[in-house]
C-alpha cells in the first residue's frame, strides 16, 4: 500500500503532539510494509526536504503508484 502526499499533506509528519500524533500512525503504516511519498514541489514550496519516513517524490511517482494500483482513494 502507498501514499503519496500533496499539499498541506506533506506537513503531517511535523504533527507529533497529543490527540493525533501523526508521526508516529505514520511511523506504523510504514512499519506495516506501507511506503509514503511526499511531492517534491509541495515540499519545496514550503522550505522543506524530504525525510527517510516521507521521501522527495515526483509527479512521476505519483502517476507509476496510479497506473500499478487496482484501487485509488483520495481525500
């Protein structure tokens, strides 16, 4: 299962304080066998880098995770 993050979405993982702690809901899908991407713009557009949890990722990425994928959900 995969991930990929646009937007606002590529912050979650900064999200580390009571109710949510997404990080670490995060921490579990990829512990699972899950992967997470992040786009690489988005990040750009907001200063930040890719990390080994959530990693730099390309449109590109995004269409290879769509075409390989019996299902596709977004939110």
């Amino acid at each position: 299962m995969k991930a990929f993050l646009l937007a606002k979405g590529v912050e979650c993982e900064r999200h580390v304080e009571e109710p949510f702690k997404v990080k670490k809901i995060m921490q579990s899908f990829v512990d699972e066998g899950g992967e997470i991407l992040a786009c690489g713009t988005c990040l750009k557009l907001r200063n930040a880098l890719g990390t080994e949890l959530c990693p730099l990722s390309t449109m590109k990425d995004l269409y290879e995770i769509i075409r390989d994928s019996e299902k596709v959900i977004t939110v």
